[in-house]
C-alpha cells in the first residue's frame, strides 16, 4: 500500500485513457470511498451519476466536447442537492466544499486503484443535467473520466511549502 504523499504526488489530470475495460470490484472500491467523504454536518448532499453506456457517454461528450475526453471508459458526474446542504448562520453554504471532498476522494482512491481521473468543471451544466435528467435541486458540479491512463504523470508545479504555510 502507497503511503498518503505518494500517492497525492501520484494523482494527476489524465487526458489520455486506454481502452481497458475498469473492473466492476476497483470501482465499486472507489465509490465506497467516495461514500467514506465527510462532509458538513454529515448531511452528504450528493449524487454521484456513474456513466458507463456508450449511448449516454456519448451525449455527454457533448457537453465537454474534446478529443481526449471521449477515450474515457467511464464518466462519474457529481451533483450537489442544495436543499441537503448545510449552510452556516452567516450564509455561507458548504454544498460546494462536500462535493470537493468527495471528487478528491474519488480520485485518489482511484489513483491507488491504478486508474486515472480528471476533475471537468468546465462543460455545458445545463445540457448534462437534461441529457441526465437531474431533478431541479440537484446541480452539476464537476465531470469525472475515468479509466486506466495511457500516459505517465507529468511532473506538477507546486508552491514551495514556505509560499503556502503561515504561523502565527
């Protein structure tokens, strides 16, 4: 088993997926690791849509169109239920936050699987919740392709700890 700094340093952004089929018990493995996610007030505000029909994966190619999206074999979509989210006394709702637990969850535990993920946040919202048919009070929040990667990891650019870490 990885240690938790090797496997954050191995989790990046694939763009490039084989077509290997992902075996049902790796991603059974990582959605009850995504169930695992604390969130706010334990209220769990979200939906986590696992696409693998090649009908509907199409559609949602759609709504992020680009070539290396498509080679994904699979495409989890996290929603978030803003009527099951908690909001702090000042307004401030946490919906957002749980579901970014959750996706980093998601993806790391895919990294340890030997599969690669890619955080979407930049596709057609509106379009994906129709193609899906997502209830009004559930929101689109990011699109997930995973699959196993065809490439390797590219070294990432980090801030220095000293840049990102302050005492008082």
């Amino acid at each position: 088993m990885k240690d938790f700094l090797t496997l954050t340093q191995q989790r990046y952004s694939c763009r490039d997926y084989s077509d290997r089929e992902v075996e049902q018990e790796k991603l059974n493995y990582v959605m009850e690791c995504v169930r695992m996610a604390p969130s706010a007030v334990n209220r769990q505000p979200w939906k986590f849509t696992v696409v693998t029909d090649a009908d509907t994966r199409t559609k949602l190619q759609e709504c992020y169109n680009r070539e290396w999206f498509k080679s994904a074999p699979i495409y989890i979509l996290a929603s978030v239920n803003h009527q099951l989210e908690w909001v702090r006394a000042d307004g401030k709702r946490h919906g957002d936050i749980d579901i970014a637990i959750a996706v980093e969850h998601l993806c790391l535990a895919a990294a340890e699987q030997g599969l690669g993920t890619c955080w979407v946040c930049n596709f057609d919202a509106a379009l994906c919740r129709n193609l899906l048919q997502l209830p009004a009070e559930e929101e689109p929040v990011v699109l997930i392709p995973i699959g196993y990667p065809n490439n390797e990891p590219t070294v990432k650019q980090r801030k220095d700890l000293s840049e990102i870490m302050v005492r008082k």
